[in-house]
C-alpha cells in the first residue's frame, strides 16, 4: 500500500471519528427564571415587568392609582430598585396575590431587614404604601490578629465584601470558613470572632474578625494507652489523623482537625466491636506539647474482653432445619462476636429463604451477653412468611436505554420464584454496566396471589466522553491526543447513537515518535448471545521501534469472545494489515535493509484467558493467565508466513499492611514455515524496557544486527517480581526484580543468555489516569547493555 493509499485510509478514520462525535451529548441548561439581584447597581438590577392583564384565576380589583415608599431608617436602596422588583404598578388592578409575591420578592434582594406592603382606599382606586427597612451596607472589612497567616489568605476565604448588604448570616459563614483554613493550616485551637458596628443614620456598617491564632499544633505523635489488644501501629492504621511525615506537603499529614478526629475515635470504637471488643470505650484524650508548634495525642482506651458466641437457638423455623440454617452462618459457637458478624449471619439467614422465594423472610436476634464469661449467647427467632414468584418485569428509568439491553442482564424472568439472591446478582451485574447511576429492584404487589413483580428502578447517567491532552513515557515520546467513546452506543440511531450497550471508541494521537488512528466497536450480545463481536480498525506510524526506520501499520481486525463461565473466556481475531518498513538509514545494516518495503499479513489469533483478578485497576488478589496462538499466511494469504505461541500470567497476593507482591511473566515463540526466508522485523520478539525488563533501554535485550542494533528473536521469556506499598492514598511505593532472555533460533529456551535488573518506583493513581515511575539497575547484562540505571517513565494500565 503506498503513501496515497494509507493517507486516504487515515483521512477515512478521521471522517469515521467526526460522524461518530454526535454521541457525545452536550448538556443544555434550562434557562432559569430571572430572580432579583442583590446589587443595588441600577445597570445590575434585574426588572421584573407587570403583566398587562391579572394572573390567571385572579380577580380584577380596583386600580393601582399611587405606590408611596416611606423608609425606616437611612435610604440606603432607591426607589427604583423597590419599583422594579415589585409587580404591582400604577395603572394596573390591585391584587393581593400579587402583593404577596412583591413581598418575596423584595425579601430576596437581601436589601432588607423588615418590610410590609398595605393598601390604602382612594375615591378612584387605591393607594399602596410599601414600608422598608433596609439593612446597612457594608463600609468596611477589618481583619485583626492574622499574623502567622497572611491577611491576604485569610480574605479570601471572607465572602462578605464592601458594598454588599449586611447579612450576619453570611458573616458567620465567613467566621467558621476563616477557622477552618486555620485548622488546615495545623492552628487547632486558634479562635476566629467578629463584630459588626452599625451606624444607623448613615446605614452603614463596619464588620471585624478578631483572630486569636494560639499555638500551631502539628501532630507529631499519637500514643495509645490502657491497650493490649492490638499494636499502636494497627490502631493509627484505622485512623485517618496521621503523624507528620516527610510527604506532609502533600498528603497534608499532621494536621488536626476536630470533626475529623472525632470520626476517628468512632472508627477506632468500630474497629474495637468488629473484633468482638463490644465494651470498649475511648475513656479521654489529653495532648500534649512535643516540641515547638508540635504535640502529642494520648489517647485513654478501656477495652473491656472480647467476646465470643456462646450458645445459639434458632426459633420458629419450619421451613429450613436448624442444622441447615447453621450450615450457612459464619460465626458460630466459640467465634468471635462482632456486630458486623451478626448482620453478614442474619443476611445469610434471608439469602437461604431468599433463594426459595421467601422475600419476607427475616431473622431477629436476641443477644444474651454474660461478662463472667465472656459469651454471648444468641437467640435467632425466624418469620418465614410466604413464598413469591415473579409476575412480571416492570423497568422504569431507562429513557435513552433500551429495555432489552437491561433484561438479558437479569437473573429471573416472569415465572421464577422470586430468589432474591440472584435478584441482587442481577442489580450488581447493571451497575457493572456502567450506563445507571443508581439502581434499585424491589418487590411490588402484582394482585395476584404468591406473585410479585419484580420492579427494576434505574437513573441513567452520561456514558459518552471526549477525552484530549498529552502524555509522555519512556518509550513513545511525547504525544497529544484526542479520544471519543460512547460506552452505551446504538448503532442504528443516528445522531444520538445511544441506548443499545454497545461499546464504541475512536481515538486520534500524534507525538514526536508516534502518529496513531484508531476506531473500534463491539456488540457484547451478538445474535442476541452471550457473545462479544467486533471490528477494529488502525493506522499505526512508529518511529520509536529503531533508530535506523520507520515502521507504519495500516489495517482492520474482525473480533468474538466467549466467556465460558466467570473466569475462563475463550476468543478469535482475525486481522488484515498493511505494513511497512521504511525512511531507512543509508547506514542500516543489511539485516535491516532485507526488511523494506511493504508486506501484506493475514493472520487468526486464538485466545484462552483465566481471569480472577478482583479489580483491574488496583489488582490485591487473583491470577490472570492467557494461552494464545497466532498463524499468518497459507490458507489466509498474505506475504507473511510465520506463526506464535505464547503465554502471560500475573499472579497477585496481599499480604499485611496493604502489600501487594505480584509474580508476573510472559514467554513466546514465532517461527516461520512454507520455506518461508525468515521472520520479518516486526513479528520478532523484543524485550527490555518499562514493560518487560526495567533497567534496559526499550527492545534492548537480544540478538542484534552487524551495527549492534536490537533486531529481535523468536524465542523470549521474562518474569518481573514486584512488591508495592501504600505512601499516600492514590501514592504506592514499588520494588522490582525483573529477568529475562531473548534467543535468535526458534524453540531455544537456554537461559544463559539472561539479563537482569532491580530497582524501586512509584505508582500514582491519578484522575488523570495512573502513571507508573522506575529507576532500574541493570545487574546482570552483556556488553551493549551496560548502564548505571535507566529511568523509566510510563503512562496508562496494561490489562
């Protein structure tokens, strides 16, 4: 394919991009109806005109033949601003409904303190006299005792300016916004007052805010006293006061915030009774000096003894057997009492009848504690109530989503006893959608008796995005980018195209070493199935891959998976492509220069996953592993020939403290065949770098050419060990050991010619999506390798 062809395509992409766009719905504002302005400025004020005839419904009264204003106190708001805020005008009929609403509205200038508007009887009509006091107006703003803080600072956060009405609502606000940027600012016990002086002749006022700072108290430690129980590391893990440290400028740790602090001692009495301490208590707090604008927190804890089940009854079972509902609780006689225990056993309780369609089922408990022993017994006394199928499915909510995309995720359908288990199975798998921001299903009486219709309420939320800005890594460079995706796309509705659940995303990106288009779409219930089904399509312009050419990709992919059951899935993609090796150094090898011009590929790539990963984002727990071979050329066509195996797996283990250790590795194989002459360059196997081996350059560990530059093999392996740690919330800390080798022959699996690396790193979980940062050591290398680290900066999630 030669350039005029792959600018044509890019161009095709950009097109596809722009007649998608419409997806994205902009959000139009109702204009809101006009209110009266608070500014006493005549180019401010906001008109409210009279209607030319009574409101609807309201009688015609005599003529408006004169508005007086009579003033009580200084005349600090006009006439005009009272005239133009009123409805009731000369010349039009009096009405006491209109009276009412010039009132409200006069109130809501905030000009006024009291007011009253009364009619007065005239030979041709009548008179309305409007009696005002208006409030004062600000003079002046006084800031006293802000010495450690700048008054600067401390203005800002004063609302109240001069020249507004007085509210000493609002400068009450003021006071507390003031004391709390104190408390930010670790000055806990500093004092924040005012005054407000009022010249009632002049109608003005002056407002003051007295600050006392006191001392400024950053927490530099919290001891726990009267405990035994649990270490005082496990206890400052519970709360979210912390001491100072050296990230204190950015995870603000130090500070001490009263409200916060409180919640803290809950958590810390919660944490107490999960471990079955049902009598502790927090008995005092006392701080204390520790240094100069520090101190230190002793807290007094009586923690009583914990806990455990003594005997359990279950009563008024009929039903279920009292074995068979002991069979599915957790805490049984010699556990650890907990509330958070009894709850989870009497959900289990409602689960067992649930499942049978006993909706109504509950069990209530009575506990029976004895302190000598340090038992509680329970008694679990059942209702059972009837059993309930399902009537009907009735969905509410869904205006731009269609009822079909929300019944193939539930679990029941009309005839079903009405389980409540998968029930809420199946309210968890729509808010895994992603398209609802709250759902709710619920029973409701359908009339007929043993039935019940099960209502399924959502609220929908914007599911469509653009996303635009830059990024940069150790491997591509800097790049800007522009992306439209539509996560509830409809296909067959132009110009909205939402409300089927398909999945649609383009995504625009031009840097320094890269030029990408991209456009994908994938109907998840294809033929009505449980089958995901979708199209691809891609041009790719690289110049990071070498120094010595350029590669470009231009073409599209046909995709369909399966998911076997929750963890294993099974896929196919077959893809055609246009690729191109070229711009190549007049002093490339001749390994490189074999490489240039176009070559066609064709190729199938089947797929087997198993996934049980709890979170793809931030994996604690799980495995992934993935089987996949990949043939191009024969019966497919193509001037590639060759095939791939290959194998990834991850496995994750959370260990105390929030550590995460992770087991990571990948090893493939390509061979050519059908006397095909070699390999090409850009289905060879390259490692090194931030995504396979840290402490490298990026595909710098392998065979390479007469020049020494990296030419890839066909056969790799590589394994990375990882522990991260929390710092900060969305802050992880990270040490790595990676390993890995890069053989030219096929099938050569000898792993003398391994490389190595170390290091530590940071993991930030930022709005703006993760970002990964490592300094790698390269410890075991040849001699093209050789480095005092590599600094490896990377952007994005790798699933």
């Amino acid at each position: 394919m030669n350039k005029k062809a792959r600018l044509l395509a890019v161009r095709l992409l950009v097109a596809l991009a722009i007649i998608f766009s419409a997806q994205v719905q902009a959000q139009t504002a109702t204009p809101a109806t006009a209110s009266p302005t608070s500014s006493a400025s005549e180019k401010d004020k906001t008109i409210i005109r009279p209607p030319s005839t009574p409101p609807e419904g309201v009688k015609s009264g005599p003529i408006v033949r004169e508005v007086g204003i009579e003033y009580v106190g200084p005349h600090t708001v006009s006439r005009e601003i009272i005239l133009s805020n009123m409805r009731t005008t000369v010349g039009q009929p009096y009405s006491s409904a209109s009276v009412e609403e010039d009132v409200k509205n006069l109130y809501a200038t905030g000009f006024f303190t009291n007011l009253r508007i009364y009619d007065e009887p005239l030979a041709d009509g009548v008179k309305v006299n409007v009696i005002v006091q208006p409030k004062p107006t600000v003079k002046e703003v006084i800031v006293i005792g802000a010495k450690r803080i700048k008054e600067k600072a401390i203005r800002k956060k004063i609302s109240i300016k001069v020249g507004d009405p007085l509210s000493e609502q609002k400068v009450s606000a003021d006071a507390q916004a003031v004391r709390d940027y104190y408390q930010d600012k670790n000055f806990k016990d500093a004092q924040v007052e005012y005054k407000i002086d009022i010249n009632e002749q002049l109608g003005r006022a002056v407002v003051t805010f007295t600050i006392v700072e006191n001392r400024k108290q950053i927490v530099k430690d919290i001891v726990f006293e009267g405990v035994k129980a649990f270490t005082a590391k496990q206890l400052r893990k519970v709360m979210k006061t912390k001491t100072e440290n050296w990230l204190s400028f950015i995870n603000k740790s130090g500070r001490l915030k009263d409200e916060q602090f409180q919640n803290d001692l809950k958590l810390l009495q919660q944490y107490y009774f999960d471990h079955g301490y049902i009598d502790m208590q927090v008995k005092d707090v006392k701080y204390e000096p520790f240094d100069e604008d520090a101190l230190r927190i002793h807290i007094s804890i009586f923690e009583g003894i914990q806990y455990q089940v003594g005997k359990i009854r279950i009563e008024s079972n009929k039903l279920f057997t009292t074995d068979q509902i002991r069979g599915h609780m957790k805490m049984l006689e010699g556990s650890v009492y907990s509330p958070k225990g009894l709850d989870a056993d009497i959900k289990a309780i409602k689960d067992l009848y649930g499942e049978k369609g006993y909706i109504d089922a509950n069990a209530t408990p009575r506990r029976e504690p004895n302190v000598e022993s340090g038992k509680m017994d329970l008694v679990y006394t059942v209702t059972e109530g009837p059993q309930y199928f399902v009537e009907q499915i009735v969905i509410q909510g869904n205006n731009r989503t269609k009822d079909k995309v929300l019944r193939r995720e539930l679990a029941l359908s009309p005839g079903d006893v009405y389980d409540t288990v998968r029930a809420d199975a199946s309210k968890e798998r729509l808010e895994n959608l992603g398209y609802f921001s709250k759902v709710d299903i619920s029973p409701q009486d359908a009339g007929v008796p043993g039935r019940r219709n099960m209502v399924v309420t959502v609220e929908e939320k914007r599911t469509g995005s653009i996303t635009f800005g830059a990024g940069f890594s150790t491997v591509d460079s800097l790049l800007g980018f522009v992306e439209l995706s539509q996560g509830n796309f409809d296909i067959s509705k132009p110009w909205t195209f939402t409300g089927a659940g398909q999945k649609f995303k383009t995504r625009l990106q031009y840097g320094l070493l890269r030029r990408d288009a991209t456009a994908s779409f994938t109907e998840p219930w294809f033929l009505n199935q449980k089958l995901s089904a979708g199209v691809d399509l891609f041009y790719h312009d690289s110049q990071y891959q070498s120094t010595y050419y350029n590669e470009s990709d231009i073409g599209g992919a046909l995709r369909i998976a399966k998911a076997l059951n929750d963890f294993w899935t099974i896929g196919m993609r077959y893809q055609l492509e246009d690729i191109d090796i070229y711009n190549i150094s007049s002093d490339a090898s001749e390994a490189i220069w074999q490489e240039a011009g176009n070559r066609s590929k064709s190729s199938v790539r089947g797929s087997l996953s198993y996934d049980t990963r709890d979170n793809l984002f931030l994996t604690r727990k799980g495995e992934k592993v993935e089987f996949f071979a990949e043939g191009a050329g024969g019966p497919l066509m193509g001037d590639t020939k060759d095939y791939t195996l290959g194998i990834n797996g991850e496995k994750y283990f959370l260990l105390p403290y929030d550590l995460i250790f992770t087991l990571s590795g990948s090893s493939s194989v390509v061979n050519k065949y059908d006397n095909a002459t070699r390999v090409p360059i850009f289905d060879r196997l390259f490692i090194g770098g931030s995504r396979s081996i840290r402490g490298f350059d990026y595909n710098a560990v392998g065979p390479r050419d007469d020049l020494h530059e990296p030419i890839g093999g066909l056969t790799m392996a590589y394994a990375n060990a990882e522990m991260t740690y929390p710092i900060i919330d969305r802050v992880r800390g990270a040490i790595f050991a990676d390993a890995g080798f890069d053989n030219a022959n096929a099938y050569d699996f000898n792993p003398d010619a391994y490389n190595m690396g170390v290091g530590f790193g940071f993991r930030l979980n930022l709005p703006i999506g993760p970002i990964r940062l490592d300094f790698g050591f390269p410890i075991v290398y040849n001699r093209y390798n050789k480095s005092d680290f590599k600094f490896h900066f990377d952007a994005g999630y790798q699933f």
